[in-house]
C-alpha cells in the first residue's frame, strides 16, 4: 500500500562532539540563546487517545535550557519547522475542513490564515511571506482514506498585496510533502500516479517549472518532506537508498544505507551537512527501527535499542543535537486496547536522554 508505511507511522506515532556543552548556555553558546535561534525549543505533537472530535493533537514546545513544556494549541498539528520566531500549524479537528493558524513561537498573537479540505502538512517559506501546503480532497469528506487526489497551494502573504494561491502539479494524482529551499527560490515535492510511478519534482518558483529529478519513489519511501542543503544546492531525497540530488548537474549520488539496517525512512539533513535517518527492519509482523548517523562515509547506529524504535529525526540549526521519537507499546486505559506510547529524546555529545513522555510525534527543531 502506497501510504502503509507513513499510515503506521502516523498511527504509532548529530553529531557525536567531544564538547561538553554548558547547561546553562544549551543553544548556540552565547549565553543568551534566543527561542528563536533553532537550538533550543523543541516542538512536538501529542496525539491523544482514544482519538476523539476536538481533541485529536496537542501542539506543545519543550525547552532544552530550562526543561519547561508550554502549550503552544490544544488543537494543532505542526508539520514543518517553525521560522524565526513564527510558527504555522494546522487545527484539524474539524472532519472534512483543516484551518491553518500563525502564531508566535509560545502561541500568542495566533491568526487564522485559511481553511482547505483535509491540510496534510504546511510550512513557512524563509522569509516569512509565504506558505505552502498539501490539502486532500477525499470523495467522502468524513472518510480521509477514501482519497480522490491532492494538490500542493503556494500562497502569498504579502500585506500590501492580496493573498494570491498557485496550484501546483495540477496533473498529478497527488502531490504531497512540499517544502521550501532556503533560498526560497525552489520547491521540492512528490508528485505521485495511481500507476505506481512516483518522481521528485523540484518547482522553479520564478519560472513557475517543474523540474523532474529522475527519481523515482517506491511505496515504502514515503518521507514527511524533503530536506535542503543549507545552500540550497542540493536535495535529500529517499528511494530504496539516501539520495542526494544536485540541483546544478542533476546527478543523484547513492549514500549506501546499510542493508543490515533495514529500510531508510525520514532522513533528515543538518545546515552543516551532517545526515541522519531511521532504519526500519521486520520480523514476522513485527517492526524496529533505529536511528543512523552518517558521518559522510559510514552509517552509525546511535540508538540501537532493542526494546523500543526510534523514528522521525531532526537536528537543531547548529546540527549539534537530533531530537526523536521513541516508540514503545501500551494499553489505552478508556478502551484497554494495545495503543502505542513513545518518549521525547534527544541525541547529543554521543548520549541520548529522554525529555518527556506520552504519545509524542514528529518533534521539530525551528530553523
């Protein structure tokens, strides 16, 4: 199944540095860090189970300088970094209608952009003027599996102009998992075919042109979004193996994820290059993942837990730190069914320690 990976996901759910980093300056060592400066606050989701109308994501912010936990929207869902010292997230609450807010980084000043049909994920381009998100149309709006096709919308923000949307890949039978170069200039996304052949295309925003990068997808190399190379001159991208896609010479270099550690899933690339991915392996209907580390030539496994999976990666700005997922088993106790529950952690100076717990899905650093 196309999304059965991502669906699983969604229902369950650095580098080593010889520096020791000071606790009381976690960030980016000035001794002042700055909420905003990507290194410090932590945002994550909180699924709530049972899952019930009006209460399906808690949206929450996790400081590694003073272990505080603040709740940013009891009804959000955030699915890209935040920029700067805004952050946009979606209020998927209502069946059949997503509404997508902006806010400031603890939740204040929130303002209420637009509503689409079922808003998949969303993100802030860099400089704050734009949005772009994946919204699906499904042919019965109270049953989001019954999917008829999606679209990816750019949309202006400019105040001194009217709010302007630009519908992209508007021949394909989904379009899914946009995001921005750090430039702004470009925008890469999967463009997806009930034939089963899913590319990687690279949208020229000022050419408004689509670019397909040779790539082909596979069911199981579903990712949350791509990731960009702080230089905006090469993509991360995921098929059977980690790509790196060179927007100039349009070569796809293979980064050889190790086969023993099973299936790359959501890899993730830090503003100094660094790489880091889940590895998923299965034994009978069981799966495990962990979390690797590439170091430019060799994966490492800086998890390795037997007894729980690691998923959904992602580094802080200073590429110092990995913040994840960590999965485990649990029983609902309103409906005594088997329900996952997963611990907030965090990787860095070659340790990991748990943060916080309880149903904690895609945890983000801001950029």
């Amino acid at each position: 199944m196309k999304f059965g990976l991502l669906l699983f996901l969604g229902l369950l759910v650095a580098s080593c540095s010889d520096t020791v980093l000071d606790p009381n300056d976690i960030g980016n060592g000035d001794g002042n860090d700055d909420p905003a400066s990507g290194n410090d606050l932590i945002f994550f989701n909180q699924e709530i189970f049972p899952i019930v109308q009006g209460s399906s994501h808690n949206l929450h912010s996790f400081s590694l300088k003073t272990g505080a936990i603040t709740t940013v929207s009891q009804q959000g869902f955030i699915s890209a970094p935040p920029v700067g010292n805004k952050l946009l997230y979606i209020d998927d609450t209502i069946p059949g209608s997503h509404r997508l807010y902006l806010a400031n980084l603890d939740g204040s000043n929130k303002s209420f952009l637009l509503e689409d049909s079922l808003i998949e994920s969303a993100t802030l381009s860099p400089d704050g003027n734009s949005i772009l998100y994946s919204v699906t149309y499904p042919l019965d709006p109270y049953d989001p599996f019954s999917i008829q096709y999606s679209r990816i919308k750019l949309v202006s923000l400019m105040v001194a102009a009217p709010i302007s949307v630009v519908v992209l890949a508007e021949d394909a039978d989904a379009a899914v998992m946009p995001t921005f170069s750090p430039d702004g200039k470009y925008i890469a996304y999967a463009k997806l075919e009930v034939s089963g052949f899913d590319k990687v295309i690279i949208y020229d925003i000022a050419a408004r042109t689509p670019i397909d990068a040779g790539i082909n997808l596979n069911s199981f190399s579903i990712d949350l979004e791509f990731d960009w190379s702080a230089d905006s001159k090469q993509v991360l991208c995921l098929s059977t193996d980690v790509l790196l896609y060179d927007l100039a010479s349009r070569n796809v270099t293979a980064l050889n994820f190790p086969t023993e550690a099973g299936l790359p899933t959501f890899p993730v690339l830090s503003q100094d290059g660094k790489i880091a991915a889940s590895g998923f392996t299965t034994g009978g209907v069981a799966m495990h993942s962990d979390i690797f580390l590439y170091d430019g030539r060799t994966w490492t496994n800086i998890t390795n837990t037997p007894d729980s999976s690691e998923v959904l990666p992602h580094f802080s700005r200073d590429g110092k730190r990995i913040v994840f997922s960590a999965i485990y088993g649990g029983v609902d106790p309103f409906t005594t069914q088997v329900v996952p529950s997963s611990d907030l952690k965090v990787y860095e100076n070659g340790a990991t320690r748990t943060l916080t717990q309880g149903m904690i899905v895609r945890p983000l650093f801001g950029r």
